[in-house]
C-alpha cells in the first residue's frame, strides 16, 4: 500500500509553468464504512497532507480529508527559474509518511 | 350500493394518503443528519475559511462533471485568475461538499511559483449536491463558485 507515482517533465525553460501530476496508493477509510462479515466500523485512516517542495521551499500543499477518493490524485501546476530537485511528501494521519524525488533541469 | 363502494374507495384512498405523510413528516424528525444539520455543518465549515466575509462571485471557474454515475471518485478541477506574482496571488482554495456527511473535502495552498492557481483532483460524493469553492487571495479577499453535480451511485461507504 501506499506507493507514490509523480509525473512531471525532466526539463523546462525559465519560467515556464508546467504540470505536476502525482498519485498515491492508498484506500482512504473514511471511517464510515462496516466490514461486510463482521458488521464493524472500518476505523478511519486516511492522507491528511500533501507537500510539494522545490529546493526546499514550498509551492504547493493540500489539506486532504476524507473525502477525497481512494488514491489521492493530485495535478498541480508550478514555475521554476533555476535546476533543483521536487520533493513530494505525504503524510497520513497515523503520522506515517511518503516521498518521492524528482530533478528537473531548467534550460 | 354504488355510492357505498364509492365512498369507502375514497375513505381508503385518504387514510393511505395521510399514512404516508405521517411516515414522511415522522422521517424528517427523526433523523440526526437530516438537511438542517448538514446544512449547519456546511456554514461551520465556510466560516471556519471565511470568518465573517462574504465571499464574492466571480474569478474561480470549478469544473466537475454534471452527472456522476459513481460518487466514490468524481474529478473536478478548478482555476482561479491572478497574476500569480509575488504581491498579488492566490493563497488557499478551500473546496466544500455540501452533502455530504463532512463538508470538508480539501484545501489547497499556492505560491507565486505556482504560476497558475490550478489544480485537478477527485472526490467522494454522497449524493446529489452543490460542490463549493472558494479562494482566498493573497490581500484576504474571498471568491466562491459552486456547481449542482447528480450523483447516481453514492460514495462514502456504508
């Protein structure tokens, strides 16, 4: 469970406003459902945030609750106007958490 | 004879009719999440984003399908106009289900390296309602758009 996917280009121009697309494997249990044998309430655990940083300074984040589907999909856009590194990272409630990399040369 | 047949038909007719609307009153009353309290839970929500200011009309464009056949992923979009430059940018955009059993679905936050204040997702809808988003600009001023979606299966477990 829980495997991030980033899609984003390998590079760009200066300034260029490009697309981040990114994915999370992860059931998001609202806390609503029962388990169909046992009649109980599944207990709740979904991803609370998510947290786009570039050369360490944020340009995007979500507050997620639970009703955001099952496998988080988040598209974003941002601009950069020098070469680094995009770090991904979501946490769930429980406090656990989940990153992904991804260098992107400015041309 | 007839008119005895006749009036026993009515007779009938009318006890099954006023039945069913006890029934339909007695189900309203009776249920704790009825349209009154989410609607409540809706207002907390805003103004837990909005404080005491009205948001205006106009600027955020959300997009979402006008049909949903299944209410457990329902992609929706939106984009806010701004420049997007240092001084003058998008900071949150707060998105609301109206009927959900939580209003809240998700709050995005921006930059000026965003570039675009935009973003696509997906949700989970209960049922038919009004999706609701409202930015928050980086001077505090508020804009909301909002869109019907039907929900034919709904999605929230149970």
């Amino acid at each position: 469970m829980a495997k991030p996917r980033v899609k984003a280009p390998d590079k760009v121009k200066a300034g260029e406003i490009f697309e981040v697309k990114t994915l999370i494997s992860h059931k998001m249990e609202t806390g609503l459902r029962k388990d169909s044998k046992t009649g109980e309430t599944i207990p709740r655990n979904i991803i609370d945030s998510f947290v786009a940083k570039f050369n360490g300074a944020q340009v995007f984040a979500v507050q997620s609750h639970a009703a955001i589907s099952a496998n988080p999909y988040f598209a974003f856009y941002m601009k950069a106007n020098k070469s680094g590194e995009l770090e991904l990272t979501w946490r769930e409630e429980t406090g656990k958490t989940w990153s992904a990399k991804k260098t992107i040369t400015v041309e | 004879m007839t008119a005895k047949v006749e009036l026993m038909r009515v007779g009938r007719r009318d006890f099954v009719r006023g039945a069913t609307a006890v029934a339909a009153m007695a189900a309203i009353i009776s249920l704790p999440g009825g349209p009154a309290h989410a609607e409540r839970n809706l207002q907390e929500a805003m103004k837990s984003v909005t404080g005491d200011a009205k948001p205006m009309e106009g600027k955020v464009s959300l997009t979402l399908p006008e049909i949903a056949e299944n209410g457990n992923t329902v992609p929706f979009s939106f984009t806010v106009e701004s420049p997007m430059s240092d001084t003058d940018y998008v900071k949150a955009v707060h998105i609301f289900a109206s009927g959900n059993p939580r209003p809240d679905v998700a709050s995005f936050m921006f930059s000026p390296a965003s570039g675009k204040a935009a973003a696509n997702s997906r949700m989970r809808l209960a049922k038919t309602q009004d999706v609701i988003a409202i930015a928050q600009m980086s001077d505090g001023k508020l804009y909301m758009a909002k869109r019907t979606v039907k929900v034919t299966i709904g999605g929230c477990g149970g």
